[in-house]
C-alpha cells in the first residue's frame, strides 16, 4: 500500500517530463547548448518544487489516507513505510530531468552505469537493514539507495556530460539545492513529530506544510519563474 502511494506521484511526474526527450534533442542538434543548459536547470527547479510539494503533502496526510485506504491497523505499520518511501523518491524523482535530458541528447548510455549502483545500493542495504530493523528497513535501503543515485548523477555524471555546461557545484546550487532546502521543514516535522503531544501534531504539520510552500516559492524558484 505504501509503495503503491508513492509511485502515483512517480507516474505522474514521469509522464510530465516525456516532452522534454525531443526538445532537448532539438536543441542539441541545434548546437543551443546554453538554452538545453538553462532548460535543465528551470525544470529542475520546477520539478523539484513540484515533487517536494506532492511529498509533503503525502507525507503529512499519510495517517488519514492509509485509514481509510486500509483500515487503521494496518496504517499504523504502513505509515512510517510510506514516508521513508516518500522522501526516497523526492530523491530520485529531483534529479530525474537530467537523466531524461540525456535520452534527447544521446548521452544516457555515458551513465548506464548509475542504476546500476543505484540498485545494488538499493538492494544491499535493504537486505542488511531489512533483516535489522523489518519492513521499514527495507525502505530505508530506497532511501539509500535513490541517494546514492543522487550523488552519482550529481558529481560524477554531470561533469562528463558534453551537451550541458555544468559543473556538479553548479548543478547542485541552482537546480537542486533550492527544492531540497524548502523541504526541510516537513521533513523536520515527519521525524521528531512523534516526540510531540499528539494534539500538537497536525498545528506543527500545518505549520510545516506553510513553511514547505514558502521556501519553494521564495528560494527554489527564480524571479522569472
């Protein structure tokens, strides 16, 4: 139940970007690399705030949702699941446009080798964790997992790619940093939110959802966007 929450907003987002396969492959052949540059970054950005929004929300009305969904026992289990799960795909999904741009570009099999470490990242510290601490970490291996994907896209792929020019310092601050800032808010509240009296709990998750919205619209966004 939780994965399947999750990958509503992974479908969606996957499906929103496909138009960005032929004009990045237009601008390419074009030879309008600064354009393709700056169109990374601005549905980086986009994006971003888009898959940070979609998550906090998700994350903060999990407990209501699973409820209804699937009884109040089982919500119980599934909802911590469900929010480890949601920030491992805000994770992955972030840096999804640049991956994509590449299949317009040419240069996606430059970095085949990504997923691949993604996955045994994945798979290893699932196991290891899965066997630890049960279910939940199992998602905290996805949770690894989509952040080493993350990291390898940004520091590693991003330097070699020839149809963008950008640096991994470049990439992370004005495309990256700025989503994954606003989300700290909600994600503050998610984890020390069980530490509050519960009364306090859905002010804070307000507070925090506001706090999410502002971030992304003063900090991840540019003036023109």
């Amino acid at each position: 139940a939780a994965a399947g929450a999750v990958s509503i907003i992974n479908a969606v987002y996957s499906a929103s970007l496909a138009p960005l396969v032929p004009l990045s492959a237009d601008l390419h052949v074009a030879g309008r690399q600064t354009e393709l540059t700056d169109l990374l970054l601005r549905l980086t950005r986009l994006g971003g705030v888009a898959v940070v929004l979609g998550g906090a929300g998700l994350a903060v009305m999990a407990p209501p949702v699973l409820r209804v969904w699937i009884g109040a026992e089982t919500a119980a289990t599934a909802v911590p699941i469900l929010r480890v799960l949601v920030a491992a795909n805000v994770l992955r999904l972030v840096v999804m446009p640049y991956p994509v741009c590449l299949f317009g570009t040419g240069e996606h099999r430059r970095v085949r080798s990504t997923p691949i470490l993604e996955g045994i990242a994945n798979v290893a510290a699932s196991v290891a964790l899965g066997r630890w601490l049960g279910p939940i970490g199992v998602a905290y291996g996805t949770l690894i997992g989509a952040g080493v994907g993350l990291a390898a896209h940004t520091m590693v792929n991003v330097p070699r790619t020839n149809s963008i020019q950008l640096s991994s310092a470049q990439f992370f601050r004005h495309g990256l940093a700025g989503p994954l800032t606003a989300s700290l808010p909600v994600t503050l509240a998610v984890v020390f939110g069980n530490r509050l009296p519960p009364e306090w709990w859905w002010p804070v998750a307000v507070a925090s959802l506001a706090a999410t919205a502002l971030l992304c619209w003063s900090i991840a966004l540019s003036v023109t966007e």
